[in-house]
C-alpha cells in the first residue's frame, strides 16, 4: 500500500472528486483531505492511499482538473 501526498487541491475538492480522479489509474483504498483544525475549512492538500502497483501512474494526477 502506498500513501501518495496530495497538493494544490482547490478548496472546493471533496473526497468523491478526488477518489473519481485517481480511481481511473487504479483502486482507491482511502482519500484525506486536511482541514484547518481551528476553522474547519479545508487546507488544500490530502492524502491517497492506494496499492503500490497503481501508485506509480497515479502520481502524475493534476489536481487543477478537479477545478
């Protein structure tokens, strides 16, 4: 399993989205998205965990098509 940091995220990303963009290069066992733990509003980055097989195409995702 790999954990692959996820940066640049546009404030209005959910997981949902998230989960649909990367689950095109493979199974998506988890998504984390960071929120301020002050304001609750989200900080722009997560985290996607996926099988090591599917990790390596995955990385090269841009987060801007999520706007």
């Amino acid at each position: 399993m790999s954990k692959i940091y996820v940066g640049n995220l546009p404030f209005t990303a959910n997981e949902e989205a998230v989960r649909a963009l990367f689950s095109q290069h493979g199974t998506v066992e988890s998504v984390a998205l960071i929120n301020d733990r002050d304001t609750g509003q989200p900080r722009g980055f997560g985290f996607v965990e996926m099988p090591r097989a599917d990790a390596a195409p995955a990385t090269t995702v841009t987060p801007s098509l999520l706007s």
